[in-house]
C-alpha cells in the first residue's frame, strides 16, 4: 500500500521519553485520528514491520540502538461526558483528564493525580497510586483490534484487571490498540483516603477533591515524582518496580529477620514495598552507576543523572535484581515496558 503521509523515518526517541534515553526509529507515525491508527497498522503489516505503540513516554525504557519497526504514536484527543460517565481520548494528557474531572467535581481518579503520560497507557498497566486504581472506575476500553481491524469495546470485567495488569500488558500483549476510556466518576463523590501518606497529609480532616489533588501532587513533588524540568530526580520512568506480592509464610520470614517490616495484605497474602527491599539489599537514595543512578528522593525511582544510556539503566536495573532476589528470595518485576532489546 502508499506509504502514509504522516510517516516519518529516523526519529529520535529519548526526547518522546520521560527518561530520555534511547535510540531512532526506523518509522515512526503520530497518529490524530482513528483512521490514521488503522492506516499505520496496515502499512506496518504490509511491510513486515513490528509496530510498537507510544503513549507519553513515561513507562518506557528504550534500547541505545532504537527501535528497528515502526513507532506509532496514538495522540487522539477529546473528552466528553454523557449519562454519568466520562470518555477520555488515547493521547490526552492523563493528568490534565484528573484535573478536569476534579474541576467537575466527578470522583474516582483523584489521587492518580501528577502521574505523567496519556489517558491510552492507564488501562495498560491498571494504573494506580495512593489507593486508587483506574480499573474501579473504568467502564469500556475501545480499541482497534490488530487482529481482526475491527473497533471493539471491552468492557471492564473483559480486561484482566489485577495489580498493575491487564489483558493489554499480558495475555493479548500486541492484540489491541487503545483508542479512548470511558470511567463512571462520582458527581459530588468523597475523595478516597485510604492511603497512609495520604492520612496522615489530612490528618484526620476529610478533605475536598481539590484538597485532595494538591496533596497528592506536595506528596509526588517531595518524592521527584512529577514530571519537572528543573528537577534531575524526575528524569525517571517512575516506579521502576512492582511491589512484590508474597505468599504470607514468604513474610512472616522476612519479619522474622527484620523489625518493622512494613506490608500491606492483599487479598490472602502480602505486598510489600519494594523500596523496603531495595535499601535492605544495600542501595541507597542517590546512589549513582555512571549516568544513570537512584533518584535521591525515591530509591524506587531510577533516573538518567545525565547522558545515561540505556545499557548503563539496564545494569542498575539488574543489580537491584540480583540483590534483592539473594538476600530476601525475591525477583522484582520491572513497570515499565523494553523497547527495542533483543
């Protein structure tokens, strides 16, 4: 088929990336509309090209030699509101969306607030902070399916949701493309404290949604945890481990070795922080590898210190790995997604 005209070839992708590290695509495609999606996706088929699909570059990890495929980028925007719920475009900016539905007074993603990168990547991965997680109010998915070319809506039980997993990031990996999210939000809704951070910020008040957002947003500035040009510490992917779910006997061993381990119970086991772990198998805030190190306020977070390469994050990465796993018996999961390794 005809090239499509918005293809480009040789784009740079570290500035696409909060991290800023990574190499070229060989094609590259910023797609506006939903027939602009269907048309990269056919044109990648037609050429045998792996297409990876971009949102904000926050979650991503990309590799020094780039990406030998095709990059589409879904930058969809609009959002609209009908019958009690809310429709959010694949390219809005996910945490201008919060603040819209919090400016609206709508309940249910407030302390998802300051989390960078676009509407399109939060059912992915079920995204969530501050005990709060886009799958409690998500209603529909709509996505193109690679498959078959047609528009599907999945609704949420369809999705897989669980810890920081769907269908999109698991069983149907490189299946669907995510075209817009609809969420049934509160009018008029409490906001959900339930965090400790965020219980002990309020101190016993039952703040406003706006409250709410702000201190989220203090709790996520004090930790580089928002996306600032000013702040080296938040040239990071966030999060860069999975708090790990254990078997409760796991726990209760580790509790006897440690005082105070902290934990939280999930279902009939135990998540514990993986920063708890981090710092208990020897690496510290600001602890730097070459360019790239330990933010030095977040010891989950790994950041670019400067002109890191995606080879010296990827050492660091397996580092931690191999510490934890050998002092607690416990292998960390990385968040964010490999681009471009063999």
């Amino acid at each position: 088929m005809n090239r499509p005209v918005n293809l480009q070839e040789n784009v740079p992708l570290a500035p696409l990336t909060t991290l800023k590290v990574g190499g070229y695509a060989r094609y590259f495609i910023r797609a506006e509309t939903e027939d602009e999606i269907a048309d990269a996706v056919r044109f990648a088929s037609d050429n045998d090209l792996e297409p990876f699909v971009l949102g904000g570059g926050s979650n991503v990890l990309i590799s020094d030699a780039g990406f030998d495929g095709l990059v589409l980028q879904v930058a969809i925007r609009g959002v609209a509101a009908a019958e009690g719920q809310i429709t959010a475009a694949a390219g809005e900016d996910w945490d201008a969306f919060v603040s819209h539905c919090v400016d609206n007074d709508l309940a249910g993603i407030e302390c998802l607030s300051g989390i960078p990168g676009f509407v399109g990547g939060t059912p992915v991965q079920n995204v969530g902070a501050y005990g709060q997680e886009v799958s409690e109010t998500i209603v529909t998915v709509r996505c193109l399916d690679r498959r078959t070319g047609e528009l599907v809506g999945l609704a949420n039980s369809d999705c897989g949701f669980t810890y920081r997993t769907s269908i999109f990031n698991s069983t149907h990996r490189d299946r669907y493309i995510v075209l817009s999210v609809t969420f049934e939000l509160q009018h008029g809704g409490a906001p959900k404290i339930v965090y400790k951070d965020l219980v002990e910020h309020f101190n016993g008040r039952q703040p406003s949604l706006a409250e709410t957002r702000e201190g989220v947003l203090m709790i996520r500035r004090a930790k580089s945890m928002v996306i600032d040009s000013g702040d080296p510490n938040s040239k990071s992917a966030g999060s860069f481990f999975k708090n790990p779910v254990v078997e409760r006997e796991k726990f209760n061993d580790i509790a006897s070795r440690y005082d105070r381990v902290p934990s939280f119970d999930f279902k009939d086991k135990v998540k514990i922080p993986a920063a708890w772990l981090i710092e208990n198998a020897g690496f510290h805030k600001g602890l730097a590898l070459g360019n790239a190190g330990i933010s030095t306020k977040h010891t989950l977070a790994l950041i670019n210190r400067g002109g890191a390469s995606a080879a010296e994050l990827l050492t660091l990465k397996e580092k931690i790995q191999h510490a934890v796993e050998e002092k607690f018996g416990i292998q960390l999961q990385a968040e964010p997604i490999f681009v471009g390794f063999d």
